[in-house]
C-alpha cells in the first residue's frame, strides 16, 4: 500500500532524515493565480535567470572555506580540552587518524586516563593543537564530522547557500497560457555542522534538475469574474548529499565528492491549480486561487551500481503531497503604478503543522506585497515584499535584475535574467 | 551550478600541512611534587604530569642510586607512584627518606633522564597500640602448636605469649611453637607484640584457641588462584574419605570418598562452597583408624561473586547454595524505603530489591541465613544506576494521520551541579533545533510566581517556547500564544519530576501540569512516563483538547487505562540509548 505523506512545502525551513526529493513547483508564477490568464498577454520565446543567494558565512564557506570553519574549529579544541577519560580514550583512535599529519599528536597512554590526560594537554591552552594552522584544523573538523556527526553542535557553522539556473519560453494569449522550463540548481544546508540526535548523517544539500511545463487557462465568464485552471507537469532528477561530502568537497575542490551519496531520485509530478477573479474595474481586480489541489510526486531511486546493471531502479512506494493552499489576492493598477498584495500559505502551514510535530509556524511569509512602477516604457522598477525577503529589481527592455536580503538575518540574493 | 563546478574546481583545495616532531625539553622543576609519604616500607610520591614525559623514574638516597623505572598510576590529574624499599628494612621510631623524580620522553629502553623534582618524606611509625597481632593457629602437633603471625613478619617485632595459667613467653622470629601440650589438651593463649626497641606491649592483642590433636598434619593444601579449587595432596594410603571443614564451626563443607589409593583429591569451587562460605578452612582425610589434617588456609569462596544486576530501581543477586546448607525459612533482608525478596530455586537463590531510587547507595543485610546451626548476615553495599541516555515516543503502530503520535525525542542528563539537591536529572528536548531543558523549566534562575515574557532568549524562555510549541496546537497564532507565563510550583517527588505552569493566552489563564516520571520495570528497561495537561481556570470551554497536542486517541492505550479520562495525555519515552560525548 503507498504510503502519503505530506513533505515540507518551504525549501528555506525544514530537512527531513532521507534524501527528500526537490520541492519543483514555482510558487510565484501567473499560473499560480489561474484567472488572471485572462487578462495576460505575454511572449517569450526564450529566456534564462540566474539566481543565488546565501548568508554571510556560505559566501564564505565557498570563498575560504577555513575561515567559514572557524568557529568549528574553536570548538573542536575546546570540547576536547574538557571531554572526560572515557570519551577521549575511546575516541583516541579516531582522533589519531584524523590528527596523523601532526608529528606532535600524543601517543597513547599506558591507561585511558594518561591517553586522556594528554589528549586534553594537547588541545587546551598552549597545547600542540592551537600550533597546527587553520587549514590544518578545518580539515579535521571535516574529518571528524564525517566519522561522527554527532560531535559538533549546531549553529557552529551557519550557511544557506541556494543556485539555481533557469532555462524557460512560453506564450500567453487569449487567456491560454503554456511555458516550459528547464532549472539547474544547488540547494544548501542551512547548517554545515548540523548533528542529529539519532548520530544519522543530514542529508541536507542537492544538486537538482527539474524539466517542467506550465498550462493554463482563464476566461471572463461574466462582464466582471474569470475563472481559471492550470496544470503543472514536472520530471525532477536529484542527487542529495551530507553536510560532510559538501565540506570535503569545497575542501578537496572536487565536485565529485557532491556525488559520493551514491544516490539519485528521478520523479514525476503534477499540480493542479483553480481560481477564480472578480475585477472591480480597470484598476482593481480581487482573485482566490486554490493551489495543488493537488500536487504529488512519486520517486524512483538508484545507485551507480544501478546504472551499470541494465538501469536497475527502485520504486520508492511512496507518494508526496505538497500542502494545497488558498490564496487571496489584490491587483491595482493604475498608469504606471501597480500594486499587489496576496495573503497565501496559511492553509499549507496549518496543514503542514498538524501533520508533522515541530514545525514551525511562521507567520510573516503569508503576506507578500508587490510594488512595480514604469519609469520608462522600456524600464520598469519593482520593490517586493515575500517570504521574508525584501527584493528590488529593475527591468530594462529584455533584460532583469533583482536584488533581495532577508529581513531577519544578512543573507544576500541576486537574480539575473534575459529573454528574447 | 555550473558557477559551483567552476568555483570549486578553480579553488586551490585545502591540503594538510604536515608537522615535524618537535623535541620536548624537560626541565627540573618541570612538575610540581604534590605529595610524599613514607610507612617505614614503601614511599608514596604523587606528582602533576609533566609535558611529554613518557617514562618516570626515582632514586632514593642510600637505597636507590641509579633512576629506576616507576609505573605512576593517573588519576584526576595527578600521578601516583608507590616504591617498595627493602622488606627488610627496621621500621625506627622515625625517620626521612629523601630522593629524586626522573623523567624522560623515551616510552621504552629509556636511555636518557631528567631530572624533574626531588621529594622527601618523613615517616613516624604507628603506635603499636593501634592494631592487634594478626595471629592465627597454623597447625596443632601432638605435642604443641605453631602459632603464625600472617602478615609480613617484621624483623623490628616481638611477640609474647600468655597461657591460661598466666605464664609468658616472649619470642624474637615467628612462626611461635608452642610446646607441653597434650594430644587432648585444649587452651586459650594472647598474643600482644611490641617493636623491639620499645619496652610496652601493645594494648591490643589476639586470643586464640589450641583444640585438641585430630591428627598428623601430614596433608598439603592449595588453592588455584584462577578457578579457587582447593587441591589436598599427600593423602596417605588407606585413606577412605575426605573432607573440607569450616574452621570456625566445624562445619563440613565438602566430602568425597576416596578409594584408598588417591594421594590427592581437588575440591571444586562450585561444588563445594556457596556464598556464605569465607573464613578458614583445613582438610581432613579418613582411614578406618586414623586422621590426618593439613594446615588451615584463609578462603573467600569464588562463590562470592554471585551474579549482580543493578538497576535503577532495582537490585537483584543470584547465587547458588550448598546442597547441605539450607536457608532458614525466613531470611530476611534489611533495607530502608524498599521492598526485597528473597526466592529459592533448586540449587540457587536470588534476592529481589524493588522500589528503590536511582543514583542511591544501600546499605542492606540479609540475615538469618542458617550456617549448621549458626545464624550469620551477609552485608550487601551497591549504588544504583543512572536514568541518564536518550529517550524516544515511537509507536509504529499508531496512526499515521495522527500527528500526535510522531516520534519525541528527550536526553537525560545527570545533574552534577550542587545547587539543586533533590533534582538528580534535567530532561531536554532534542529534536534537532537545539536541545532546551524542559525540566525543570526553571532551576533557581527566577522566583517561583515570578512572571517571565514569553518573547526571549534566555534558556528558560526558549525551551518554554519549544513547549508551546511543541505542545500548544495554536501557538502559531498570536492570539492563542502566551505573552507571559510563570512556575507555579515545581518539587521532585522521589523519581518524579512535577511542575505546574500558569499562562494566559486570549485572557484565559491556563495552568499546565507537566510529569516525568522515570521508571524502571521488573526486567530493568527503563522509560520515562510523560504527562501533559492544560486546564483552564474559569470558563465554560475545555481548552484542553484544543491546545493540547499530545491528546492521544484513547483506542491508542499505551498502558495507561487505570489513569482513567487523563489516559490520553500520558506517552512512554522508551530509552535508545546511552548519552554520547
């Protein structure tokens, strides 16, 4: 029997033990507000954005990536310093091998005390370890977070990294809308020291690629309401990995450790969305779209052992509903000011919250409020309020760039894109 | 993602650098001496480590003159060396033994020392009052006795006699023989020794009593150190049967019959002894006309180390008994605040301990076990084990649809600051946004009534959050979260752990009762009971199902149908594990 399970809907809170397959569905789009096809008129054959963002310490990780270990690195030397006997021998073996490239590493003891006692004289103050340099150090916080994961504690090394590249054309005309879209992308953990209770390594990053289409349509059926639907196919391929291959791979500057999980998912999915518009006027329209209602995915999983095998794969029986939501919306539009304002994924998240225990409930990503003047008929500025980020963009003939930060910590994103 | 394969790939990888050994210079004064004693025989110097040391060594003035290799045992830090000088050596009223510590980083085949410290140690002979001689019978002749003195005989002592009619004898070298005695002569004598150069005896001494000839000590006894057999050789020929006596009352422990021609004949620990049996014993082999014996030996039968299981809450023991030894009836055992009992099983018997606490040392006794006709008590002395590990709610038989029954996880840690007397753990939660401590709430951070803002970083603050949230299906909304909140009482009742929160939320004052309570069942698996309630005050609506996320279905009994309408807030935390450092 397949199991349903309702997964997390937003990227930027939760991990989950397994290798959870990518979240694909786009939550920004037209398509997402079905009616309003009947007002759009939109054609782009071709076009592609870049999009990053991350926190302080991911830039730092991928730009020097023993200064964004830092704080691990102190860490791992003073827990040490205070571990008692038991812990310190029987982890001296470990120890050893990570730390064989210091000449000075203690030798053991005749007793788990002495082996303790000059383990704790090795990492405290004026011990050997604070002589072995930084690159040294960050090495074996890899070292060891690989062998334990258990070892750091969390927020030790912060980051939340995200790189997506977008490939998309579509048309919109006479209130039929279609787009394809091909995504390449990066998605970080939050935390790269990040330990579970359970001692299980965090599957918390991957390396996705999702090729997906749009279609939709939405039609005046009275002088003032529209309704509309859309239909949102997706293939996904995915390939998550540890916290620890990502530190050893930006260390080794070798992409391949990103794919020493040995693990890749392929899915397919699909969604559905409903919704319905009232235009009061030519300037004010109020719309309710009911969102993946519904949208699942079903997985398959297989190794590189898999692949040389007549591409063996492995059905993972298991079918993810993303949360349906309802969302209210507000459109004014008067020469060259536009305003929106929507208040969406309430229900996801009361949803989401009394199916999962821990989730956290948070309130400020249900508004989101969007501001765009045409300075020029060929340049258009924006200021938008979503998902707890704050986003300036500026739009000049065919070509788009956003800047956004989080209210809530310095986390920094640039989006750049082009069409034709 | 192409930007990551080329930023990853154009970045210089970090790469070990690799570090020479460096050479460690010891230098005198490089360890700080922080103790020495000395008992006439041994010194004890204890000592910090020194940096890079591998090896220790000492010289004693006029005893020791080249360094010689010590094994200093580590403990909390410090070292600890005994040296044993020459057995022989006078224990003079008084005297200072004076020396050098060495140290080398050579861990084997030192072949270079520094010199660390040097130490001295003044020692002044105990009192000769503060102990007895420790005198035993060795072995009864037809004629006498041989008296032994069973620790090290002192070439600084003497020891004197005195028999029944007040006579004295004084003797300058043990073994004592004794002489003028008849086979069937039996007498008490006291033995009181002094040092050689003082003239008052001791005030303690030891009475012993000579019994009467049984035979010709002709017979050799040993014990195996490993299996704690006792080998009886030099069996005369004739001899028909043998036999293992307890000295101190006669009792024969063991017997066999021996076929005339055995010269030797091994007494099996197992077989022979049972927990009760330690003392003195000597062996007794039988012809149709005579007896021999062998000299006695002090026993503690391996039998002692009778199967233990410490629990929590439990105690248990098991040990198998003789054949011929009988418990009385009516054991019993002494032990406050818990119930012990005590089962016969064939050739075993176990002592059951229930209702006691965690991280408790007992004292208990278990008396009136028969020895022939004697009562004797055995002592028992243990300390109980931790609550302490992680803690798990899994039921995988639940429902899946209801969210209430995911997985919860707890870690137990043991208290080990002194400020809070009767709370023995503090439970956090662990359930991967950091661990809060959930009990206590508070442990003397604020007052008891005190209020405190539920907005917040401080400790208490954040794990009452992780509570809300953990528990209060509404928390996410504004209206349904508390802005304030305070103890309104928390106490430890033996090993459970209650507190009662008083919140407002949408000005209706709840009160929140929250339990842990550590449990151990009758096979030693241990849990936790966790119970969550939230009343209200006032009010006609029972806000409880509706804030209360850990209502459990009741068709989802785990156990706890005899709590009545208050069974669905109740979980058991299973124990996962122990805690990792």
């Amino acid at each position: 029997m397949k199991k349903l399970l309702i997964p997390v809907l937003i990227t930027i809170t939760m991990s989950l033990y397994a290798a959870v397959p990518v979240q694909p569905f786009d939550t920004t789009s037209v398509f997402r507000s079905p009616a309003r096809l009947a007002d759009a008129e939109e054609k782009r054959s071709f076009g592609f954005e870049l999009d990053g963002s991350s926190n302080i310490n991911g830039i730092l990780f991928a730009s020097d990536p023993v200064s964004a270990l830092q704080g691990g690195a102190d860490y791992l030397g003073t827990h040490l310093a205070e571990a008692d006997d038991s812990f310190l021998a029987s982890n001296y073996e470990m120890l050893s091998r990570v730390f064989s490239f210091d000449g000075n590493f203690p030798t053991a003891g005749r007793t788990d005390a002495e082996t303790a006692y000059f383990l704790r004289e090795y990492f405290g103050e004026g011990g050997g370890y604070e002589e072995i340099g930084d690159a040294n150090k960050a090495l074996a916080v890899a070292d060891i977070i690989s062998a334990n994961p258990q070892f750091f504690r969390n927020g030790l090394a912060p980051s939340d990294a995200e790189l997506s590249l977008k490939f998309y054309g579509g048309s919109i005309r006479n209130g039929f809308g279609w787009d394809w879209n091909v995504s390449l992308g990066f998605d970080g953990a939050d935390d790269l020291l990040y330990q579970y209770s359970s001692g299980n390594h965090r599957y918390g990053n991957d390396i996705y690629l999702t090729v997906g289409s749009d279609i939709g349509y939405g039609r005046y059926v009275t002088d003032n309401v529209a309704v509309g639907f859309s239909v949102t196919p997706r293939i996904m391929f995915q390939t998550a990995f540890t916290d620890s291959d990502y530190l050893a791979a930006r260390l080794d500057s070798s992409i391949l450790n990103l794919f020493a999980s040995n693990r890749y998912n392929l899915g397919i999915g699909i969604g559905l969305n409903a919704g319905i518009m009232y235009r009061i006027n030519d300037e004010l329209s109020f719309a309710l779209d009911l969102r993946d209602v519904p949208s699942a995915r079903t997985y398959w999983y297989f190794t590189a052992d898999d692949v040389m095998n007549d591409f063996r794969m492995h059905y993972d029986d298991t079918l993810y509903l993303t949360p349906p939501d309802a969302a209210l919306s507000m459109l004014w539009e008067r020469g060259k000011y536009h305003v929106s304002v929507e208040i969406s994924d309430a229900l996801s998240q009361v949803i989401w919250a009394n199916t999962v225990s821990g989730y956290d409930y948070d309130p400020w990503i249900i508004p989101k409020i969007g501001f765009v003047y045409d300075l020029y008929e060929d340049l258009t500025l924006s200021a938008k309020l979503e998902y707890r980020r704050i986003k300036l963009g500026v739009d000049w003939n065919n070509f788009n760039v956003e800047l956004s930060s989080r209210l809530d910590e310095l986390n920094f994103g640039i989006k750049i894109g082009y069409f034709i | 993602m192409a930007i990551t394969v080329l930023l990853f790939s154009s970045c210089s990888p970090v790469t070990h650098e690799n570090i020479e050994k460096e050479d460690v210079e010891i230098t005198e004064d490089s360890s700080k001496l922080d103790s020495a004693s000395n008992d006439g025989k041994t010194i004890a110097i204890s000592f910090s480590p020194v940096y890079g040391a591998r090896s220790y060594a000492v010289t004693i003035t006029n005893q020791i003159d080249e360094p010689m290799l010590i094994e200093p045992v580590l403990a909390n830090g410090i070292y600890t060396a005994t040296i044993d000088l020459s057995t022989s050596r006078t224990r003079a009223a008084s005297n200072t033994i004076s020396g050098t510590l060495y140290a080398s980083t050579e861990q084997s085949s030192v072949t270079t020392w520094n010199k660390v410290t040097d130490f001295e140690a003044e020692y002044t002979r105990a009192s000769i009052d503060s102990y007895a001689p420790a005198a035993r019978v060795e072995e009864r002749t037809r004629t006498g006795a041989i008296i032994e003195i069973t620790d090290a005989p002192e070439s600084d002592m003497q020891y004197k006699a005195t028999f029944e009619d007040g006579t004295e004898k004084t003797y300058s070298s043990t073994p004592i023989e004794l002489t003028g005695l008849s086979e069937t002569d039996t007498c008490q004598i006291t033995i009181a020794h002094r040092f050689k150069d003082t003239e008052e005896w001791g005030a303690k001494t030891t009475t012993l009593t000579v019994g009467a000839f049984e035979g010709e000590q002709i017979l050799k006894i040993t014990y195996a150190a490993d299996s704690k057999d006792i080998t009886v050789t030099d069996i005369p020929t004739g001899s028909t049967s043998i036999e293992l006596v307890k000295e101190s009352s006669g009792r024969v422990v063991a017997s066999a019959s021996l076929d005339g021609n055995a010269s030797s004949y091994t007494f099996k620990a197992e077989e022979a002894f049972t927990v009760f049996d330690a003392g003195v014993f000597k062996a007794k082999a039988m012809s149709a006309d005579t007896t021999v014996i062998s000299k006695t030996i002090d026993y503690a039968s391996p039998i002692t180390d009778y199967t233990e299981t410490k629990g929590r809450q439990h105690y248990k023991i098991t040990f198998p008994t003789a054949e011929d030894l009988s418990l009385n009836s009516d054991p019993t055992i002494s032990i406050d605040g818990a119930a012990a009992a005590i089962t016969q099983q064939g050739n075993t018997a176990t002592i059951s301990i229930s209702g006691l606490e965690s991280l408790t040392s007992y004292n208990a006794t278990l008396s009136n076990i028969v020895d022939s006709s004697n009562s004797i008590s055995i002592p028992l002395s243990f300390t109980t084990e931790s609550f302490a590990g992680y803690y798990e709610f899994n039921d995988p038989g639940a429902s899946s649809s209801d969210k209430c029954m995911d997985k919860f996880y707890v870690v137990v840690e043991e208290n080990t600051s002194s400020s809070s007397g009767t709370i023995k753990y503090y439970v956090y939660s662990n359930e991967g946004d950091g661990m809060h401590r959930i009990m206590p709430l508070i442990d003397g951070e604020v007052k008891t009534g005190e209020s405190i803002k539920y907005e917040g970083d401080t400790a208490y603050q954040k794990a009452y959050q992780w509570n809300n949230t953990k528990w209060n299906t509404m928390s996410s909304t504004p209206l349904f979260c508390p802005t304030e909140w305070s103890i309104k009482s928390f106490n430890v009742d033996s090993e459970s752990y209650n507190s009662i929160v008083n919140s407002v939320a949408l000005g209706i004052p709840t009160e929140t009762l929250t339990t842990f309570t550590f449990v151990e069942d009758d096979s030693f698996k241990q849990s936790i009971v966790f119970f969550n309630k939230i009343t209200t005050e006032g009010g006609f609506l029972d806000y409880n199902s509706f804030l209360n996320k850990n209502r459990i279905a009741t068709s989802e009994d785990q156990g706890f149908a005899d709590k009545g309408d208050d069974a669905p807030y109740y979980f058991r935390l299973e124990f996962k594990g122990e805690l990792s450092k």
